[in-house]
C-alpha cells in the first residue's frame, strides 16, 4: 500500500513539472510574437547616433512631403525600432537604412559613420541637401549592399571608384546630382566589375568622358537613364537588344547610332531617344516590342517612312517622331492605338490626307501634326474625341471646307493656321465651352462669325 502511494506522488510530481515546462514554452512564444523587434547591435547603434550629429534639419528648404525620420532617433531606445532602419531579425544588425527626404543638411565626410554598418544591404540618402560635398570614399566596406541611392541630394565631385568594388550591387541611382561627374576610368571599372547591376540611373551626372562602348558590359540591366549625361559618340544598338531591358533614356545628349535592324523584340517598356543624333530608319521589327508604353525619338536625324507596325503594340500612350524627318503616308495603323495619349509628329514631311474614320484614339489628349505636308479636309473626328484637349494641326495644306462637328466636352486648344481651308467656319465651334485657343489664322475662310 505504502509502495502504491509513494508511485502516485512521483506521478503528481512529474505531471507538475510538464506541466510548467509547457507553459514556461507558452509564455516564450507568446512574448517573441508580443515583441517580435530584435535589439540593435551596440556598434550599429553607436554608428548612426554619430551620423545624425553630423547632420542639421532644415524644415524650409524641401518638399513639403519630406520629414525629418532622425527625429525619432534616440539612445534610450532600441535602434532597430527607428524611423528608416531595418534590422536583421536574427541578428539585429541594420540592413537597410532609408532616410531619403529627410530634410538633412550637411557634408557627408570622407569616412562617414554609415561604412561602419557592416551588414548593410540597401542605403537610400536620396532628395537630401549635402551641401556639395563628394561622394565619401568608404563605401567599399559595405560589401553586402545591393542597393544605392544618391539622387537629388547636391552631391559633387568625381564619383569615387570604389564603388566598382561592391559586387553585388543591383541597383545604383546617382540621378540629378549636376554638379557630380563620372571619368572614363572609374567608370569602366563599374562596367566591368558590377556584372548584377540591373538598374542604373544617373540622369544629369556628367558622363562627357565616358565612352558608349563601355555600357556593353552591363549585360543585366534591365533599366538604363542616362538623360542630360553629356555622353557623345555612337552608342551600340546591341544595348537596346538586351534580353532584361525594360526601361531606356537617353534624351538630350549627342549620341549617334541607329536602331536594332533585326531581332528588336526585348521586354522594353520605355524608350526615349529624344534629342540625339541617331540616323537611319525605323525598323520593321519595332513591331516587336509589345510591352512598349513609351516612344520618343523627337529630334533626331531618322529618314524614311514610318513603317506600319502599330498593331501589336496596344499598350502604347505615348509616342513622339516630331522632328525627324520621316516622309511618307502616316500609317493606318498608328489610328487604332485605344491607349494613346499623346501623338507628336510635328516638324516632319508627313503628307496625304488624314483618315476619314478612326477606330483608336479613346484616350488621346494631345494631337500634333504642324508642319508638314498633310492634304485634303479636315475630318470631324478629332472634334468627337472623348479626352482630346489639344488640336494642332497648323502649317500644313489642308483644304476643307470644314465639316460640320459635335461639341465635344474637352477641347481646350484648337490651332488650324497657316492652311489652305475654305468655307464657313461651323457654328458649333464658338460653342466648345472648354476652348481657351482657337488659331484659324491664314486660311481662305469666309461667311459669319456667330
């Protein structure tokens, strides 16, 4: 009996004891998920305190949207719970760090504290005013970041070439820095070391010394603004056969070249030539790209005709061919775009007469064909588009007489001048109650004004 009782004692006691295990377990698990921040590194902590002290806050000179994030950095807490960073959840080391538009102001140094984040995987100091200074050397000890952005923030200066040291840089935005540039050398080294580069954004950072041949190395880029860089040369049309490429600028620079002839179908979604000294024709096999939203080539030096290839590329709301030189028939096809929203072909020496009927253009708001050679009436059509809000279609030979037209309810801009269009002028036009401009200037009208 004695025996019997003492089994049952030592099953209480054993129950008792997996009893508090299983709710010592309960209480840990529920207090990780309570307080699931790890706790900052002390070093880490240390690095951007001395980093803010550097800084000032200016409330008056930025974007009304930007706020001072450092505001809310303080020692007494836990720096992983701060505005901009992120830490690492096993290890509470900052991995990312975002305090672009916050109002900062002052020189980034040479060694700045940021190189002491060791585990640093994404730095954006971007739309920050740091007062001319260069980009700090240093940056190279950040070997695990992916991902860098400068833009907008008064940097100057040679971009320093340890830079090409980070391996594993995905993205780079140095944008809208003017007064920063990039030498031949420093940036060959980039091309050839940063083969995981997919974006680079360095629109307004003078590249005058870079060559074009050098971006060839980049063979996983999927986004390339080169805008205002200064570039000058003939820039590889293989580049604009990359299989990633989705996103390309190269407006206002002095770039020659031509377009892919063949074998053009890469994933591109934007593609801005404008004002550049690229020759030749448009290729057939611009057709390919069905992805395309964007298309500007203003101000370059093609020739030929615009080959009708517009029926793929349904996605399409932008497209700009003034001031090339293109002759010819305007394509059927370019009139059943539905997304358009904008059509530019000023300045050419486009002629024939424009379509009677179109079955596009749902969408478009900004219609112009100036200066050209363009014949025959003009068609009511345009008057009846739902979102059309400019009409320019001066400085051509259109002969009329006019058409009798609906009042549509978003023309503002109307421009006709300098014709050959007879006849009365329709009543109906004193009647479009959005109409800010109307130019009918050097035409052969006649009859009364209403």
């Amino acid at each position: 009996m004695g025996k019997f009782i003492w089994l049952c004692q030592i099953r209480s006691v054993l129950f008792v004891l997996f009893f508090l295990s299983v709710v010592d377990c309960s209480l840990s698990l529920s207090s990780s998920s309570i307080n699931p921040t790890p706790s900052c590194l002390p070093e880490d902590t240390s690095a951007l305190l001395q980093f803010k002290n550097t800084m000032s806050i200016d409330d008056s000179a930025f974007f009304s949207y930007c706020y001072p994030k450092t505001n809310s950095w303080n020692e007494s807490t836990n720096c992983c719970s701060w505005e901009g960073v992120t830490c690492e959840k096993a290890t509470g080391q900052v991995i990312s760090l975002d305090l672009s538009c916050s109002k900062l102001v002052g020189s980034l140094s040479p060694n700045t504290n940021l190189v002491r984040l060791r585990g640093l995987k994404r730095l954006d100091l971007s739309l920050n005013n740091f007062s001319a200074s260069s980009i700090p050397s240093g940056l190279n000890q950040l070997v695990s970041l992916t991902h860098l952005n400068l833009s907008g923030s008064y940097l100057s200066g040679s971009v320093p070439s340890d830079i090409s040291s980070l391996s594993k840089l995905i993205s780079l935005d140095l944008s809208r820095n003017e007064r920063l540039e990039f030498d031949r050398h420093s940036f060959d080294m980039l091309t050839r070391n940063l083969s995981k580069l997919e974006n680079l954004l360095l629109r307004s950072v003078d590249m005058s010394d870079v060559a074009p041949t050098s971006f060839m190395n980049l063979t996983s880029l999927k986004c390339l603004s080169l805008g205002l860089c200064g570039l000058q040369g003939d820039f590889p049309s293989e580049i604009f056969q990359l299989g990633y490429l989705e996103y390309v600028d190269l407006s206002v620079n002095s770039l020659t070249g031509y377009l892919p002839k063949s074998n053009w179908s890469s994933p591109l979604k934007f593609f801005d030539l404008s004002s550049n000294y690229f020759r030749g024709s448009i290729p057939s096999s611009l057709g390919n790209l069905t992805k395309i939203t964007h298309l500007g080539f203003y101000s370059n030096k093609l020739e030929g005709e615009i080959p009708d290839v517009f029926g793929n590329l349904n996605k399409l709301t932008t497209l700009d061919f003034s001031f090339c030189n293109f002759s010819g028939q305007l394509p059927p096809s370019m009139f059943n775009l539905t997304q358009l929203t904008s059509l530019h072909l000023s300045s050419n020496r486009l002629q024939g007469p424009l379509p009677i009927h179109v079955t596009g253009f749902q969408n478009l708001k900004d219609f112009s064909l100036t200066d050209n050679l363009l014949t025959g009436g003009v068609p009511s059509w345009p008057f009846t588009l739902p979102s059309l809000e400019y009409l320019q279609l001066s400085n051509n030979s259109l002969t009329g007489p006019f058409n009798q037209i609906q009042k549509p309810n978003s023309i503002q801009v109307v421009d006709l001048a300098d014709n050959d269009i007879h006849g009365e002028i329709p009543s109906s036009f004193f009647g479009l109650s959005k109409l800010t401009r109307l130019d009918l200037s050097s035409n052969n009208l006649s009859g009364v004004i209403r």
